[in-house]
C-alpha cells in the first residue's frame, strides 16, 4: 500500500524545507535507509533517507522549490499503484496554495480548474492575473509585477512567479525610467538559512533590551602562554582557544551570565555550553561547545576545527548546534578591532573579540609596547545587570591575563 514521505522537520527551528537534490528518480526502488534526497534546512543541508521501502511513483517537491514541513515530498508504494487519491488528500498544501485560499475563495476553484497553456498574464479584460498574495509580495519588494511571466493556470501570476522573478533576464518596456537610469541588479533568492537568522536576530534584537560593556586586556601573558603550550603540545591552539577556556571559567563563577530569559522564569544553565558562530556562504551557524569548562584547549580545538570544516561542508547535525547557554563571536581574525554582536537567543549574553593589537601601554610608570584585545559584551537587561557583566568581564580578563590560572 502507497505512503506519503513528509517534508520532514530536521531542526527545532525549521518551518520549510528547500530539496537541494534527488537520490532517486521515479520508477526507483526503494530500501530502508537508502539516501532519497538532500534537505537544505535553516541551519545546513542533510541528507534524508528513507524510512520505508518500496518504488518511488510520486515526487512531490522538484529540485530547487520549497515547502513547509509535513507537506508530501514523495510517495513510495508498489510498481504501478494508482496515487491520485493520496495526492488528492494532502491535508498540508504548500504554502502558497493556503495563503491564496486565505486570501482569495476562488484560488481553490482556479487551482482545481484544467491547466491553460498562455504565458499572457493579462485577461481578456485587461485585469492582471495575479494572485492577492503575490501582488502583494510584488509591492513589498518594489517589482512592477506586469514585468513578471506568470506560470500559474492560464498564465497567472502566482508566488513561485516572484520569489524566481530575475529583472535582468526580464523584459522591461524601453520607455521606463529604470532601463534608462539604470545599470541593473540581481535578486538573489533568501536561502532558508538567511530566513532564519533574520527571523531570530530580529526576535532578538527588537525583543531583548541590550546592552553592552567594552573592556581592554593585555595580551602579552596569553601569547607567551601560546607559544610556550604549542611548544609542546602537538595540537596547537588558538587565541580563540583561550578565549573560550576563559570564557567558561568565568561562567562558572559568574553562573548568572550562563542564563535564559523564558518569559515568566529566568533559567540559570548549570551546564556551561559555548556556541562559536562560524562564517558559511550563507551566513552563520553556531556550533556548541559542550561543558566547556571540563575541557582542555586542545580538545577545544579539535572540536572547533572539526565543527568548522562540517559548517563550510554542510554537514551539521541539530545535536551540533543545539543546546547554547553562552556565544562568541570572534572576527579578530578579519583585523576587527571592536564591534558589538546580537544576542544569539535564548543565551542572555553574547561576547565579541576583536584583534590583538599592538599599542603603547603604561607599564610601571613608562610607556612600552603592549598587546591589547578589546572585548564586548552584549547583554539582555533583562537577565543581566551592568554590575553583573562588569563582574564576569572582570573575572574573564583575569584569566585571559593571567592564563596560568586555568591550569591551578
């Protein structure tokens, strides 16, 4: 007997699901635990493989498009099984059918309506096809939607039309201003990633009341302490490394730092889990750290490094990045010497480094060279009080000054 495949829910945050690529084409045969398809989520893309067995004889996602979770992404069943009746009753409809049917009665009569070859968006009448929804996404995105080929029945303008509207491949009337004025762009469709961390960071900024604490720490003992570790060791660390060794030191005695905001209670983490944002192509991911406080630098950053090379791979699990109770963000690397992060929710603090930078410094009365990192801490008022990020900055600086300290 056929069964429906859903678009499965492969993140705690994720809503949709864009297929990447089919492992099997319709006609296949099908085993548990044979690979169907490459999901690209939120956070990366995985592979998905089946959870039943039987010949593929529907897909219902092609390469490339998007649908919310738990709409039918395959139908496996025996060679030759009439489906109509399953496709028929999908009880989730993608998301631009429900929103037309919310918006406008007569989609579902049009959706249900014999498929008109035309490629003319403009009805006899001379009223634009288009859909409620994607006249509206047109407008919100500043596109002359007469400028945009519908695919929908009988040449409608729907979703799908404006999400892949590419103005440089797009015929625009030789009178516009815009074709006279100017030199063209590109839209680039928003990946489910890039969804999700403005989603969040919207959340997040606009919804915790942040502030932040900016403190210099002299680096000279750290990089002795660096160099003297990887002269032994045969991993070598990272001034990341001890940045996030000290971090989780000064979690441990500042434990309200290492908490959640949740509405009606705040969450005092025991469990010290550092996430370390790391740059993809589509932005960021966030792997975790788990007790942070309970490893050496050298497992810290094996960890990292393994983390790192998974991220730009797309190879991340959820177990990967779930679970935060504390972030830092560190582009020192890029030769930043300040900047302030968005709190990366539910965490009630995030800290950004910047560069080690030489400068004059005053060292017993006389002005010498000296290697200063400037921190900052962005803090949800919420949680955290100024005094209490002063005080974990303070304890953070002490052992990042004084890196032997970690080792007592």
């Amino acid at each position: 007997m056929a069964e429906i495949v859903n678009m499965p829910r492969l993140s705690d945050t994720m809503e949709e699901g864009t297929v990447a690529k089919w492992h099997k084409k319709i006609g296949d045969s099908v085993s548990e635990g044979d690979l169907l398809a490459e999901i690209e989520t939120d956070k990366a893309t995985m592979d998905f493989e089946a959870f039943q067995e039987g010949t593929l004889l529907y897909i219902g996602v092609e390469e490339g498009n998007t649908v919310p979770v738990d709409s039918i992404l395959a139908i496996l069943g025996e060679k030759g099984e009439d489906v109509q009746s399953l496709i028929n009753g999908e009880a989730n409809p993608s998301t631009e059918t429900k929103e037309e049917i919310t918006e406008n009665p007569s989609a579902e009569v049009e959706k249900n309506a014999p498929k008109e070859t035309s490629e003319n968006s403009t009805s006899s009448n001379g009223r634009l096809k288009a859909s409620p929804l994607a006249k509206k996404m047109a407008s919100d995105k500043g596109i002359d939607i007469s400028t945009v080929k519908g695919s929908g029945e009988g040449g409608r303008i729907v979703k799908k039309d404006i999400d892949n509207f590419n103005p440089v491949t797009s015929s625009t009337p030789s009178n516009s201003f815009a074709s006279a004025t100017s030199g063209g762009y590109e839209d680039i469709a928003i990946s489910q990633m890039r969804k999700t961390i403005s989603k969040r960071l919207s959340a997040s900024k606009f919804g915790a009341p942040h502030f932040y604490l900016t403190m210099d720490i002299d680096m000279d003992k750290a990089m002795s302490a660096r160099k003297a570790i990887n002269e032994m060791a045969e991993t070598k660390v990272s001034f990341n490394d001890l940045v996030i060794k000290s971090a989780a030191f000064a979690l441990r005695k500042h434990p309200k730092i290492n908490s959640s905001f949740l509405g009606d209670k705040i969450r005092v983490n025991h469990d010290i889990n550092i996430g370390v944002a790391v740059a993809v192509e589509d932005g960021l991911l966030v792997p975790v750290i788990r007790t942070a406080d309970q490893k050496g630098l050298s497992t810290i950053n094996a960890e990292v490094k393994d983390f790192a090379g998974k991220a730009r791979n797309k190879k991340l699990q959820p177990s990967d990045w779930e679970g935060n109770t504390f972030t830092i963000s560190n582009l020192g690397m890029y030769g930043i010497e300040e900047f302030t992060a968005i709190i990366n929710s539910p965490d009630a603090c995030i800290l950004a480094v910047g560069a080690i930078k030489q400068v004059p410094v005053v060292k017993g009365g006389q002005v010498v060279p000296g290697n200063v990192m400037r921190v900052t801490l962005s803090c949800d008022h919420r949680v955290v009080d100024g005094v209490m990020g002063a005080e974990f900055l303070q304890t953070f600086k002490s052992y990042m000054e004084n890196p032997i300290g970690m080792l007592i």
